[in-house]
C-alpha cells in the first residue's frame, strides 16, 4: 500500500491552543470583554494582535506565556464585521449557547437564568486566555494585555477567573485530567500510542478537509475561516463534597468508594483505565502516557471492565460502537481543560461554600455535529447504549434522581439519586480566528 503524504496545517496562522495543550504546571487568567465602539474595538484588536500566540510557537523559550483570543456573535457585531459575513455563520453560533439551552439539557439549575453575568447575554463579546508557567511570567503578558485597551474608554473588562493546575494535575474530583484528545492530521506531532486513529484537521480547523471529505465554506470571506474554529465555553462548579458524601452512602468500605468511583468515571483517580485495570488501580499505568490511552472497548463488549455509562465511554465510546449506525469520527471534539478554586481538602464530605471548578474550552469545526451531539446525546441521553434516560453520572444534569448502571456477573448492580455533581455557571459560543483573520478584522472600516 503507497502511503500518501499529508500536508501539514498551516500552524504559523493557528492559534496556539487549538493545537498546543497548556503548560504544565500552569497559571492563567480568563477574561471576558465587552467593546462600546467598534473603532476602539479594532485598534484593541490591532494592539494585542503581536501578543497572540501561534501555534508553531508553542515551544519558543522565549516566549513567557501565550495569549489566545475568540469573539462571540455580539462581538464580531460590535467590531463592525459587514452583516453578509455575519449572516453567513451556523445558526447555532448566531442564537448563543444560551438560546439552545434546552438542546443542551440546560435546564433546572442548569439554566442560563442561574449563570454568572456576562455569560448568556449580548454583552459578553471577547473572550481572553493568557496561560503561563508561573505568576511572574503571566503578570508580564497581563501587562501587555492592559496595554491594550489603555486609553479605550469604550472597551471594558467585565469578567475575571484566575485558573490555576491542582496538586498533581487532577481535577477537583481528585481525578488525573487532560490525558485524552483527538490526534490531528498534519498537526506535527505524533502521538503516543492509544491516540489512532488520527482525525482529519477539517473536524478542528477550517480550511483543510474534514472526515467527510468536506472543507467548510462558511462564514464568508474565506480569509475570515481560514485557520480558525469554534469554541464551546464551559464554566463549571463542581460539587465534590456532594460526590464523596455519595460514595459513602453507596459502598460499604473505602476500597469500594474507590471503585465506584472509578466506575463512574472509567479511570482510577491516578489516570489508569478500567479497560486495563478492571479491580485495582495502577498508578503506574496511570502516570505512562505511552500506556494510560492505549486501549480499547473491543473486548469488553459487556462493560465488565468499564460501564457503558461511564464518563470517558460515553464521551468518547471509542470502538465500542463499531457496529453501530453511529460514526463516532464525526463527533471528536478537543478538550482544553482548567481549574479554578482550591481543592476541598481529603476527608470533608461538607461543602464549604469555596467556589471551585473547571473552564472547558470545547474546540470544533461544527458545533452541532461535535459538540451539540456530544452534549444532547452521548451525555444526556441513554438510549444510545439501551440505558434509557441515564445520563452521564459526572457532567449529566442529575437532580437527585439519576441512575448509573454497573454490569457486573451474575447480578448487574444499579445506583439511584445521583444528585448533580457538576452545575453549569456560564457558557457561550466563541469563533476563535486564524492569525491573518485577525488581522483582517483589525483591518475593517465602519462601513459594513
């Protein structure tokens, strides 16, 4: 068989996160913008663009820390992007995320009436991500990032979350994060084994060809799309003294809190994955990543190892629906995840009161296709895996009556009132521009 060469993306005019993860250990700062003035707009715009980081340097030392930037509907408007151009974006993207609430399962306390301003309103037009590896560095990029907008009566900041890495890189859950995306073809680095099959870049990135051999025409002008994606912002507060007080209702022994929830989830908190660790945990496996991927559902058919309603297989089912109707290439999504808060310290099963959570970026090419699929089927409902309206036990919108299903031999064991361990604060859907775009927006007269 003649391999066939396959050209890389163009990394220079990509934005760094799109392709890159964030450092680690890491420190960083989301910010929201709003813009009262469409020329102020764009000489902000033409300010930050030196800072914004590409891709292709990702690993340049001299660069303290990097700088990402996505705009809304409303703030593509409010920097006077022609209304042809606005009008040529998915309807999805122009509505806002929390206009398709109900798609989403964003209901009861879930709902974008419970969410933190700006999140859910016109108002929130820019969204800014600064990452570094330490406060110093990061405090250098602010700087630059104040600059500017100094002198710009009519932008405004109008939200502010530091994000930093937990001990050991878990989640507030206590569980080893970030250790799965999709590999991109062509993106210049290869993956650790687990990762196949690679995922055309047209699923991520505008302007090359997607798993359907398709390579997106809008939104217009073409330079406006090239090398640039969506993002689905999540804002989330966990409940983590509502998880572990769960656990100790249901298991009879500290081993058995574990266990159920490394079922839950379908990995031990170290990382390591039931497909390959179905009794015990293997810090080990979990902390190799030339290993803690490199598996899959094929023979484990029946979830013995892993549960159908795990998080990890039903936001990823991998193989385990290979002989299904359903093409799982055309629903990856990358996942760039942080966290915000301090960790509940070991032992407390009441809750504090300390804010603490996760800001997911969701990054696609076609929100409906990826991340609306992901989020209204494979989270929210069961009957993709016969489980009814079994939701996702971590991140579905449980209200005290959820079920989670463990196959188990020769009883199958089930677990009722899963509370909701994971609340929505905040969401929206953000257009994150190449590099060249960028500077095209910057670029616009006031007459469009």
């Amino acid at each position: 068989m003649v391999s066939i060469a396959v050209p890389p993306v163009e990394a220079s005019d990509i934005q760094a996160m799109i392709l890159r993860p964030r450092p680690s250990p890491y420190k960083g700062v989301h910010f929201v913008l709003r813009i009262d003035d469409a020329a102020q707009g764009r000489e902000m715009l033409r300010r930050i663009i030196p800072y914004i980081a590409p891709a292709v340097d990702w690993w340049v030392p001299s660069i303290p820390a990097w700088m990402g930037i996505a705009f809304s509907y409303h703030g593509l408007k409010a920097i006077g992007l022609p209304k042809a151009s606005l009008d040529s974006f998915p309807e999805e993207f122009r509505q806002g995320m929390a206009a398709r609430a109900a798609d989403l399962n964003d209901v009861g306390d879930n709902s974008p009436t419970n969410w933190e301003y700006p999140f859910g309103t016109a108002n929130m037009h820019i969204g800014l991500s600064i990452f570094s590896r330490d406060d110093q560095s990061l405090e250098a990029v602010l700087e630059q990032a104040r600059q500017s907008h100094r002198s710009l009566p009519q932008i405004s900041v109008i939200y502010r979350l530091k994000v930093n890495e937990f001990p050991d890189g878990r989640n507030p859950f206590g569980f080893k994060d970030g250790l799965h995306n999709p590999h991109i073809e062509g993106s210049g680095v290869d993956p650790p084994p687990g990762y196949a099959p690679t995922v055309k870049a047209g699923e991520f990135i505008m302007g090359y060809p997607d798993e359907l051999g398709q390579t997106a025409t809008n939104p217009e002008p073409e330079v406006l799309r090239r090398n640039g994606t969506f993002i689905a912002f999540r804002k989330f507060h966990t409940r983590v003294a509502a998880f572990r007080k769960y656990l100790h209702e249901q298991a009879s022994s500290l081993e058995e809190e574990e266990l159920i929830a490394a079922k839950m989830v379908g990995r031990w908190r170290s990382g390591a994955p039931l497909a390959l660790a179905p009794e015990h945990d293997d810090p080990e496996l979990g902390a190799d990543p030339n290993r803690n991927n490199d598996f899959s559902y094929a023979n484990d058919m029946k979830g013995l190892k892993c549960p159908f309603s795990a998080h990890i297989r039903r936001v990823n089912p991998r193989d385990a629906l290979k002989d299904d109707l359903v093409a799982v290439n055309l629903h990856h999504i990358l996942r760039r995840a942080n966290n915000f808060g301090s960790p509940l310290p070991e032992g407390i099963m009441e809750d504090d009161g300390v804010e603490r959570g996760g800001v997911f970026l969701l990054i696609c090419a076609h929100l409906k296709r990826q991340f609306e699929f992901l989020q209204k089927q494979w989270v929210t409902d069961g009957d993709f895996i016969n489980h009814g309206r079994e939701q996702d036990p971590i991140v579905g919108n449980n209200e005290g009556d959820g079920i989670f299903t463990i196959p188990k031999r020769p009883v199958r064991r089930r677990l009722h009132g899963l509370p909701r361990f994971v609340a929505v604060r905040g969401g929206e859907y953000l257009f994150m521009p190449g590099i060249r775009a960028l500077k095209w927006l910057a670029a616009l007269d006031n007459k469009g």
